[in-house]
C-alpha cells in the first residue's frame, strides 16, 4: 500500500485544522461527552442498576476503622465549612440530631453528597469525589448520629424515627 504524497498530507492537515475547533467546541464546550464522562455515567448506571445502596453496605463502611478515619478528614476538609467540624450545623444543618431535610437514611445522605441540594446552596461532590470517597464520607455523617457537639445549630426537618449508625 503506498504512502501519502506531499499534496495529500497537506490536504489531510488542513482538514484537522478545520476539523479541530469543531472538536473542541463540540467535546469542550458543547454536548459532547469527554472520556471522563463517559465514565463517571456509567458509574452512575451500575448504581442505579443496583438499585438503592444497601443500608448494610453503609454499616459495614461504618465498622471500618481505616476507612472512617480517611472519611473524618475528607468531612473537616470538605464539608466542616458548611456542617462545623463535629456536624454541629453552621450555614449547613445539624448532622449530629434525629431531623433532616432530604431523608435521613444513609442512602438519602448519600444521594445529598452525591447530588446536592443547589437551591440551598450545597454543591454536588460527583464531579469532585471518587464515588469510594463518597459513600465513606456519607457513611461518616451516619457515625455522627447521636452525638453531642457543642453548639449545634437547631433541628431542621423531619423527625426520623428510624436511624441508622455504628454505636
């Protein structure tokens, strides 16, 4: 098979040329998926194909000494600014009573981590956590059911008489 010549390579750059704002636009600024997107999507499919998250998955995080400790510090880096360091409230709510605003259960606050809540304020962490870091982090807030900070901010929400969290 023989080789391009001279006049067919410059053809052939001049179409990438013109060719690649289109790209760039298109993939960049435009509606097409980046690589990375495809993936975090299909992500999101295998969850929502395993249906709800398993309240046991949570507890078993939960029990996990390592992976709590990782869990704590990703909280008081990425979230004690809104929820305090101990989830006592500040702009966010109280994390350490029975009420909540978008469900109490571990996989309603993991769907809140994951998703947001934009209207008031909370950023979604899908695009900035690993979906590991953000099931921890989630399993995390359920640790901090029951405790006792100083200063909570007041409940607000619904009262959940079922809680789910690792003594």
């Amino acid at each position: 098979m023989p080789g391009l010549n001279r006049d067919q390579w410059v053809i052939v750059c001049w179409i990438a040329i013109f060719i690649s704002p289109i790209y760039v636009l298109y993939y960049y600024a435009g509606p097409g998926n980046l690589a990375i997107d495809h993936y975090d999507d299909q992500q999101a499919q295998q969850i929502a194909a395993m249906g709800e998250i398993a309240e046991m998955t949570f507890v078993e995080l939960q029990s996990n000494d390592a992976m709590m400790s990782g869990a704590a510090q990703l909280f008081v880096a990425k979230c004690a600014q809104c929820h305090g360091s101990n989830g006592e409230g500040g702009v966010g709510p109280n994390l350490t009573d029975d009420y909540w605003l978008h469900g109490g259960q571990m996989a309603d606050i993991y769907y809140t981590v994951t998703d947001g809540v934009p209207s008031k304020g909370m950023q979604a962490w899908k695009n900035r956590l690993t979906p590991t870091e953000m099931l921890s982090v989630a399993s995390y807030v359920g640790t901090m059911r029951g405790t006792k900070p100083t200063n909570p901010k007041a409940p607000q929400g619904d009262l959940l008489p079922y809680v789910t969290s690792v003594p």
